[in-house]
C-alpha cells in the first residue's frame, strides 16, 4: 500500500477504568496511537440465530502495524470526519494481520451512532 493511501488521521484508543472512591468504577477511553489510515465504507452482516450471533461490520480501516502493541477487539478507532464536521468513533470487531507479515493491519469495525 503506498503510504498516499493512508490519508486519514485516526487515533486508536483503550478503554480504562478509574475508581470513583464508592466501590465502583468508571469507564473512560485514552488515546493510545495516533496514526494514518485508509477507510472504506462497506456493509457486512452476519447472523446466526441459534446461538444468537450478530455480527455487523459497516467499515474497513487499514492501519501501519503498530510495534509497540497488538490492536485488540476492545479497543475503538476515532476520526475526525472533515465532511461531516464531528468525530466518529467505530468499535473493532476483528483484526487481520495482512499476509501475516506484521507490516499492515485491516480492522473491520462498526460505528457507534
């Protein structure tokens, strides 16, 4: 992939948990790694009523990989959409290490609305 590809600025965030000092805890996101991406726009769903798996993927993003640390399904992406004028935030619901070679990423992900 020419590095031309990657146009988009996104920032791959973990999701931590604080005490609120009562027994409990919250929930916050923190960016992790800022970098660039490819996005494309695309509609897969996934059903399978008798287990009662739904699985729904609207985006593909393709990232560097990062050497620092492995992308996990319980981490999101945030964008910050130039046409729209707001952040979009999608959640990763699978990561395929492209030719298993460590050099390209592809997360398959969907957005929160």
């Amino acid at each position: 992939m020419r590095s031309g590809d990657l146009k988009h600025k996104i920032i791959i965030q973990e999701k931590t948990s604080t005490s609120d000092n009562m027994g409990g805890f919250s929930y916050t996101w923190k960016d992790l790694y800022p970098t660039r991406a490819a996005i494309w726009p695309i509609k897969a769903k996934e059903r399978l009523d008798a287990m009662k798996l739904e699985l729904q993927v609207d985006h593909r993003i393709r990232i560097r990989h990062p050497r620092t640390f492995e992308v996990t399904a319980d981490m999101r992406v945030k964008w910050f959409d130039h046409i729209a004028k707001t952040n979009k935030y999608f959640n990763v619901i699978s990561i395929i290490n492209i030719d298993k070679l460590n050099v390209m990423l592809e997360l398959l992900v969907t957005e929160e609305v």
